[in-house]
C-alpha cells in the first residue's frame, strides 16, 4: 500500500492587526513603518488625508482611494423639505430615488477582487492571493460604514432597525472574508467610540462601526488590537490602556509602545511567519 502524499509545508499567514484611536494619532503615518520591515503596502484609502505618505515612491508604498459619496445641492435640498414635511414614520419608510447613486460599497468591494494602484496605473489581482511581502492597509473604518449603509439607503435621512441591520451584516462579511482568506499582512484602521460590551454589560473603547453588536467581535478577527495615542507631540501605541478592548499576540501588554509595525512584524517571525512572495 503506497503512502499517502505528504503536503506541502505551508508557512504562518500573515498578521492582522486593528489599529484604533481618534483622528490626528498617528494611524497613517504608521504605515510607513512596514516598509523597512521588507513588506510593501497596499492601502485602500475611504478617506482624503493620505498625503502624508506622498513622498514615499509609487515602488514602495500603493493606494487606492474609493472617494465618498457627495450629494449634489437639489437632492440636498429635496430631502430637507421632505424632512420638514413628512412624519417620522414616513420618512422611514421612504426609499431614495437616488439610492443608485450610492455604489460606492461595491466599487470598494472591486477594489480587493482585483487591485489596482492609482499611482501607478498597474493591477495586482485579488487580494486573497498576495504574499506576505505584501500588507494590505485598509484607511479607516469610518468610510466603510458610510458606504455600506448608503448602499442600503442612499441618502435617506431615518434608518430603521432593519436598514442597520444589512448594512451590519455588509461590513461584518467584509471583515470575515479577509481575516480568514488572506495571506498576507491585513491591517485595518478605525476611529475609537464607546460602546457597551452586550457580554459584560461594561462601557469600552472599541472600534467604530455600525450598531452596537459588530464593534465587539472584531477582535477575535485580529491577532493584535492596539491603541494609537497622542500626548502632547508624543505619538505612541497601547496594549493596556483601561477601558479599551485591546488584544495583544505579538505585542507586549503595555503602554507607551513605539508607533511602529516592526515589533509585530519581529514578533511575527519568531513564530515562523517569512516574508515571501504568493506561489504562481
């Protein structure tokens, strides 16, 4: 009886990581970091303000920006007087007649499926069969709420229950598809908002998202959750502040960590992560 064939080894993924905190600490410019640690970034930016990694050569760092949805001054203008006329009731049940107008949740959904660089012009294809010399950065979390409730109900101004529920349930898909079918390196960023833990009944700093139910498991998604914090002109990272859901795999618990992806990625290593490209 012949032996049954022996697999392939097959090397550590590589990490995912949610980097949380308020505007202005430090989150983008982080990124440069991964890039003496031999890995390119790949961002998908939601947001304006990515300038600060312009002076970085299109070879070394990559980005897409899905821009947000703008409505122009008649809808706006339509919708306040529907506002100011209807019942609260109404309203809610309303359906924008501009609803198609808000794509701009499957133009970020196509972005992954085959990605292509704005600065270079080039395409990478899916995302899911990168390397781990390569990351992929995604810049913020706020922008992918945005358009995944405007792909549920364009411009109306009362969501119900139901209405947060799917646009939830799109994001939560998101999140899932790429935590597990990535190889390489996925790092997400996202504003920090308190909410209840509906598990403990305690008030946290989580990442915001849609509804009260998502922000508490993402962190099981991630290997590392890590705060960024700004004091004064001092940048730096947290694994153990209190009264934020943090997680920390290749991280020491504690405070005042360096802004940089380096020890994640040294940490990663040592576990037997090796950067290396995706296999033909």
């Amino acid at each position: 009886m012949s032996a049954a064939p022996v697999s392939a080894p097959s090397s550590l993924p590589g990490v995912n990581v949610l980097l949380i905190g308020p505007s202005g600490t430090g989150k983008t410019t982080a990124i440069k970091t991964l890039i003496d640690c031999g890995i390119t970034p790949f961002c998908v930016f939601t947001e304006p303000g990515f300038e600060v990694l312009g002076d970085i050569p299109p070879d070394k760092l990559h980005w897409h920006y899905v821009a947000p949805a703008t409505t122009g001054w008649a809808s706006m203008i339509g919708m306040a007087e529907k506002v100011n006329m209807l019942s609260l009731k109404s309203l809610s049940d309303m359906v924008d007649s501009d609803k198609s107008k808000y794509n701009q949740f499957v133009s970020f959904l196509k972005v992954f499926n085959n990605y292509t660089c704005q600065r270079e012009g080039k395409t990478y294809g899916d995302v899911c069969s990168w390397g781990t010399d390569r990351a992929l950065v995604v810049d913020t979390l706020t922008g992918i709420n945005t358009m995944a409730m405007g792909a549920v109900v364009g411009g109306k101004p009362v969501r119900n229950q139901s209405d947060w529920g799917i646009a939830q349930n799109l994001v939560e898909a998101w999140f899932q598809k790429l935590c597990s079918d990535t190889r390489c390196h996925f790092i997400v960023m996202a504003h920090a908002e308190r909410e209840v833990d509906m598990v403990s009944g305690q008030t946290k700093v989580m990442a915001s998202t849609l509804g009260k139910a998502l922000a508490p498991k993402l962190p099981r998604l991630f290997s590392d959750v890590v705060l960024a914090v700004k004091d004064a002109d001092k940048f730096s990272w947290s694994t153990a502040a209190t009264g934020v859901d943090l997680k920390a795999r290749n991280l020491e618990i504690k405070d005042n960590l360096p802004p940089d992806f380096g020890p994640i990625i040294a940490s990663w290593k040592k576990r037997g992560g090796t950067i290396e490209a995706a296999k033909p």
